[in-house]
C-alpha cells in the first residue's frame, strides 16, 4: 500500500455537487491499493500515517487532534517509465481495494482519529490547500 500524505489547512471532496467530506488544519491522505496488499498492512499504514511527524513543531496528527480526509487513488501505482501512457497493472482491482481502503479508514478511527473519506469507484474532485507544503509518500 501506498500513502501520499499532505498537510493542509483545508480539504474536500465533492462528489456530484454535493460536499461528501471536509477537514481543516489536518492530513489530505492519496492511498493507492496493490496486489498483495493485506489488511496487516493496511493497519501498518494506519498507524504510521497517524504517528507520522508532519505537521509544525514536529507533531503528528496523533499528537494534536488533527483530522484526515483519506481519499482512494489507484494511479499511485501508475508507470509511465516506458513512454507516455501509463500502465495501472500494478494497481489491485477495484474488488481487492475499496476493501483495505475500508481496513485503512477502520484502522485510523480505531486509533482514535477524525476520518472523513470520498466515495469509492465515484468521480471525485478533491480541493485542497496545503501547508509548507509538506508531501510525503509513505509505503508498506
């Protein structure tokens, strides 16, 4: 599994007009789902994009409260290094990720932290406006 992790003082998600998800001053987290992930590594991730040292002062989103908005985005496992289409096979289908995205968003509320999420297999569009800004690809 795969994290792209943002700090943001705000973030959406809309999903036909309507706003289906929001933080301020938290996390924007991209999780890109592959063939062999499980849920132990869903719960991995969990935890170290919870615990990840990110935010000011070296704080993370465990220390202070802050909220994350997890959306599910397969072209994380995109390859564009053999021209300029990309492959997605290293993408799990849609059937084996929306699970452990589930799994990963379990996991983060079961730790104690504010998750709000897009909408699974919909058109998305996310706003976002991010912090430093601070990126950090996590991967498990």
């Amino acid at each position: 599994m795969r994290a792209l992790v943002q700090t943001v003082s705000r973030a959406s998600v809309t999903v036909d007009d309507e706003v289906i998800g929001k933080i301020e001053d938290g996390l924007l987290v991209l999780v890109g789902v592959t063939h062999d992930d499980t849920p132990a590594k869903a719960a991995e991730l969990a935890r170290k994009t919870y615990e990840l040292r990110i935010l000011d002062d070296e704080a993370s989103a465990s220390d202070v409260g802050a909220p994350l908005l997890v959306i599910s985005q397969f072209t994380l496992y995109g390859d564009a290094r053999k021209g300029r289409r990309p492959t997605w096979s290293a993408a799990a289908p849609a059937e084996i990720a929306e699970p452990l995205v589930n799994a990963y968003v379990e996991a983060l509320r079961a730790r104690g932290a504010t998750v709000a999420t897009g909408r699974f297999r919909a058109h998305m569009l996310v706003e976002s406006v991010n912090v430093g800004p601070r990126t950090l690809l996590l991967e498990i």
